[in-house]
C-alpha cells in the first residue's frame, strides 16, 4: 500500500518538473526554485534556488542548485494552476478501487 502511495506521489511531483516550487524543511527553511528532478524516495533537485529569509539564512544566499533529502521536507507548496487534479482523482480511484480476483 505504501509502495503504491509513494508511486502516486512521485507520478504527481514528476509533472512538476520544471515548475516553480517552495519547499518548507523540517529545520525551518524555506527555499523556492524550479523543480529539476525527484527520485522514488522523494528526493529532490532544485535550481535556480533562493532563500526565502536571506537574513535569517544569509549561509544559504549563494546556493544557485540543492539536492534536498526526502526525509526532511515538511511541506512542497505548489501554484494550484500548476496541479493537474484529474490525474490526482484517477490515481486516487485505482487505489481505492476493490481489487479484482481472478476467476478459477
């Protein structure tokens, strides 16, 4: 079931590739840059990268790319335009969906 979860969501964040994100990290930080890829273990490669508060984070001003570990994301914001919510409902759909059983 997990697997099938982690699947729908790497589908969805896929379609996102070359978008403008925010990512919130469980530290607090908060960046924002397009999303240049994303792994199966939600792992993710932003470029064009900018510290929201540069003034609390000025160590982080110079960093035009980051890879952000899965594990330490809180939050990934999204442009709602940017979001496809018929793939969404569909995948939705097939995973709640009773599972067939063959017939003998």
């Amino acid at each position: 079931q997990r697997v099938h979860l982690t699947m729908i969501f790497l589908s969805f964040f896929k379609t996102l590739v070359g978008k403008e994100v925010a990512v919130e990290l469980k530290n607090d930080v908060v960046l924002t840059g397009t999303l240049h890829s994303v792994d199966q273990y939600l792992n993710i490669k932003l470029i064009h990268v900018q510290v929201v508060q540069p003034e609390r984070y000025p160590q982080l001003v110079a960093l035009k790319s980051v890879f952000v570990r899965g594990s330490v994301v809180r939050y990934i914001q999204i442009d709602p335009q940017h979001v496809d919510t018929e793939l969404l409902q569909d995948a939705a759909r097939k995973e709640n969906a009773p599972a067939k059983t063959a017939k003998a």
